[in-house]
C-alpha cells in the first residue's frame, strides 16, 4: 500500500527536479519506496538529478554483467557496434554471459540456483520469473522503480498499471522488469487469394459470417477442394493455436496459443474454468460447421507447416492462417513464383460476437529480472538508471532498434531508413551488410516494446495496415492479480496440466465432429472429476486473498 504522506512528499521532491536524489534515500515503501533499503551508499557513478528524457552517463567508468540470449540467426560478435556505442552514450560496458538460445531458459536456471547469475538476466517471459521469488535470487523489482523515470513515465502515460497488477506475486511486489508497449500488436489473422476472390465477385470478409460466406462460395466454384487449410499445430499444446487464438479473441476468449485454464468472468466478478464458459463452446460449435461442411482441411490439426504452406502453393486451398513475415516472405513471394497472377491479402482478425477487441495484457513483453547480489553492489542506483535509459528510453529504445544516425539508418519526419548496403530480415537480399548480424542492432534481447511510432517504424505496407487496424480496438479485461503462494502453486500445478490436457483434446473432438456436442455436459462433468472446481478455487481464494491485503 502507498502512504499518501510519504507520495506527496515524492511530488514535492520530484516537482523540484530532485527525483534522482529522493530515490537515493529509498525510504518508504510499495513501488515509491525502495524496500525501506537505504541506498544512500549504493551511488557509485549514478547521476544525481537523472530524468525522463534526459541522457544517461555514468559519473564514472562502470561495468555490469548481464545474461545474454545468443540467436542463432545473429550469433553474438563482441565486435558489434552496439556494445561501443552504448559504452559511448552511458559510459557503462555490458560484460555478456554469452547462452545459445536454445539452453536459455535451462542453462539460467542453472546459474542462478547457484548464486553465479550476473546482475542483469533479461529475455525472461513472464511467469518464468516466478520460480526464483522464493528463494530471494531476485530483486523485487518493482521496489526499485523509483530509480527509474523513464519507465515510470511510460506506464503513467500509457496507462499499464493493471498489467503490471497483473504479474504482481502475493507478497503485492513484481519481480520482473517487462518490456513496455505504448498500444497492443497483434499478430495473426487470415488471409485470402483476393485473385481468386475477385474472379467470383467476393470481397474480403471483416466478421466471421462473411469468411463462412467467402468459404461456402469458394466451395461451391471448388467442392473437389477444401477452401481454408491450416498450420501451426505441430510442436504446440494446441493444434492450429494461431486459429484458436484469434478466433478465441473474436468470442472473447482465451483459446490457442492464448489458452490458460483459468479466465475472470468480470460479470461475476471471479475466476472460472476458461473451456467450459459459454463463448468458449460458441467459438467451438462455429469451428465445427466450418469442418462439418469441408471448409476447412481437418488435416490441419496434424499437419507440419510446409505441408499447409504446399497446399496453398499448389492452389489446393486459398485461405490460410499468416502473419505479416510469412504473407510477405513465405506465401506471397513463392505464389507469384509459381502461380500467373495471384495475389494474397492478410485481413484483420474478423470480428465477431465479443465486437472489435483484441487480447488483453499484451502491451507487456519479456522482460529483466535483476539479481539480488546486485543491490550489494555500490553502483545498484547507476544500474538501474542505465537500465532505465536503455531499455525504456525513447533513445535508448530508437539505439537498440535501429543504430546509430548517419551510419546505420537515417530518419526523417519519423519515417527510418537503413543506409544503403544495410539489409533487416530480409529487406534487401544483396546488401553486404545485416543490421543485426553485422552491428547488433535489432537484438531481441534489448528491442521490444516502446511508442507505437517506433514499433511500426519498421513496418512493411503489409503489417502497417493491418497493425493500423487492429490497434483501433479495444484490449478485453485483463485478469486481475491473483497470486499464489507457495505451497497453493505446487497444488495448482498438479492439477492444471491433466485438465488443460483434458479440455484441448476434448476442444479438438468436438470441433471434428468425434464427439457430439450433445455430450458437452458429459465433458464438463469429466473436468469436475479431475478437480477442475479445486483449481477454481485456489485462483479466487489468491484473488479475494490479493484483494482484501493490496485493494
């Protein structure tokens, strides 16, 4: 809880323009206040009256260790222009614990449950911080934040407190520094052979009732074939999880890759079982008249990613699920290879009975956790300011995306440019130069998040127009914090995995037509059976619980 005297207080200092010297007492306590940790001692090289927009430089030569996430696709040169130019800017030298991306998760888990973690651990994904709260390895961070006025001042203005609520542990703090956006980007929606849609006089479908329309006219000009066939089912709990989780959003549900056992009912004011709602078996009964009357390929729930791709290439379908990389790269580029004429279009995610919405809560992004050998450190206020500047600065943010002025990208008028010679994933094949594999830039561990202008700032014709369209709608509620402690997350995650099990493979049954919906309230009752009501109530009983100590 803030005490409002001591809130005030920080107003006063901070109207003062002493915001920096206030966080170096760290009286107080919550997310104004520091722990109660004096941090007076710990100012090595911190700037005295650091603010928002203003540059970070170290007051002296400093260094810090950080995790670094090793990409496969841009494997790390200590050679980069971007560790000199941030040495340059900050006066602070990023020492790199170098981790293939594929040990990530396991080779961090490692090192910190031996105490060897360097101070700074980012490309963490929420709730993977979780599992180090108890033992104290890592700082809550969210004590700290006062230290930190550039993303202090994204989240008052963007308005993102109830997502950080949202990854709050029961003891009411975060522990995670996650990346920031100022709007919500979506990622995957439909797309169509508008060459073959204009042939038979169709338009691009925006509802759910026009794409069944669009597919029943498809399948009428070709009922050798199935209209739409689709990917992304392998290597996933849920087959076609980019489907499930736009269409879900489309009921207002959590489904796909989106899929979480557990979903607020803001009408009822608490937490219910996501598979058994309502809108869940209307997302459901939808899908299975598109597979009842072969609209849809049911191999898609199988199928690996290139076959679906193939089928598309070899005109044996004409819908397909994309994102703005692979409608570019992938199916428009080897169609007009192949296929005289065609073109393909992406639509925004078809609305449906939950209105123009999009999924809550992705406005937050991977993110640092910092350890807690760090705070021992004499320069912990340094740190955190040069954190602050560089990963939530709109300078810092602008360095790590796109480089430096005149040397990587020129900009003019908000529009940015790579210099001649400069290729990004692909943009000019013949460029004798990458931007990420070449300078470091555009590293996923330091870009994400930041203004809309600077996350559509590298947006083709194609992704522009369709990330233009869906930040016009609303974000659905974001589950409210609910917290578990210790013991009740190892009860609920023995329970969660049978039941999430359970429900998508009962999901999959219905929507094929191998279960008939009216055995529904039979499905329902076998959940109950393995516990689906305990799983409920530990969530409300840490929600009421959450409530009642931090409301």
């Amino acid at each position: 809880m803030k005490n409002a005297g001591e809130l005030s207080r920080r107003q006063i200092l901070a109207a003062a323009g002493f915001i920096g010297l206030a966080g170096l007492t760290g009286c107080g306590s919550g997310d104004n206040g520091g722990d109660s940790k004096d941090l007076s001692k710990k100012q090595n090289g911190a700037m005295k009256e650091y603010r928002a927009g203003q540059q970070f430089k170290a007051a002296k030569p400093l260094s810090f260790s950080m995790l670094h996430n090793n990409n496969p696709v841009y494997p790390y040169k200590s050679s980069w222009l971007f560790w000199k130019e941030v040495t340059k800017r900050t006066g602070i030298t990023l020492k790199p614990v170098d981790i293939p991306l594929a040990d990530y998760e396991k080779k961090r888990s490692v090192l910190i449950g031996a105490g060897d973690a360097p101070f700074l651990i980012p490309k963490t994904y929420h709730p993977g911080e979780v599992a180090f709260v108890s033992s104290g390895a890592i700082l809550p961070v969210s004590e700290y934040v006062h230290l930190m006025p550039n993303y202090q001042d994204k989240v008052k203005r963007w308005k993102l407190e109830p997502e950080l609520d949202s990854i709050r542990q029961s003891d009411g703090k975060y522990y995670l520094l996650p990346g920031l956006h100022e709007k919500p980007k979506a990622g995957y929606s439909l797309s169509f052979r508008t060459d073959v849609l204009d042939k038979l006089g169709l338009t691009l479908p925006g509802t759910w009732d026009e794409v069944y329309s669009v597919l029943k006219a498809l399948k009428t000009e070709y009922p050798d074939k199935y209209p739409w066939t689709d990917r992304w089912s392998v290597n996933t709990p849920f087959p076609c999880g980019a489907l499930f989780q736009y269409l879900g959003q489309s009921y207002g549900v959590k489904a796909g890759w989106a899929y979480d056992n557990i979903s607020f009912d803001t009408k009822a004011q608490k937490f219910v079982f996501t598979a058994t709602q309502d809108n869940y078996r209307a997302m459901i009964e939808f899908l299975r008249k598109i597979v009842a009357e072969k609209l849809l390929d049911p191999e898609s729930f199988t199928q690996q990613d290139d076959q679906a791709t193939q089928k598309l290439l070899a005109e044996k379908s004409y819908v397909i699920s994309a994102n703005p990389q692979e409608l570019v790269q992938n199916y428009r580029y080897n169609l007009e290879k192949q296929v005289k004429g065609a073109k393909i279009e992406m639509v925004p995610v078809p609305l449906g009975p939950a209105g123009p919405v999009v999924l809550g809560g992705v406005r937050l992004e991977n993110g640092i956790m910092v350890s807690s050998k760090a705070l021992k450190s004499d320069s912990f206020v340094a740190m955190m300011q040069f954190v602050d500047w560089l990963w939530y600065s709109d300078e810092g943010q602008k360095l790590c995306k796109w480089g430096v002025q005149g040397v990587t990208y020129t900009e003019a008028g908000g529009t940015y440019k790579l210099e001649p010679g400069i290729s990004l994933m692909g943009s000019d094949p013949d460029a004798p130069k990458d931007l990420q594999k070449d300078f470091g830039f555009f590293n996923g561990v330091f870009t994400y998040g930041g203004s809309w202008e600077l996350v559509s700032s590298n947006f083709g014709p194609d992704e522009k127009k369709f990330q233009d369209a869906m930040s016009q709608r609303e974000e659905l509620p974001i589950d409210p914090a609910h917290p578990l402690q210790s013991v009740e997350q190892e009860q609920a995650t023995l329970l969660d995995t049978p039941l999430k099990d359970h429900a998508i493979q009962n999901t999959l049954k219905f929507v094929l037509g191998k279960r008939p919906m009216s055995e529904w309230d039979a499905y329902v009752s076998e959940l109950k059976a393995k516990n689906l009501q305990r799983l409920v109530d530990l969530h409300n009983q840490a929600y009421d619980r959450f409530k009642k100590e931090n409301g």
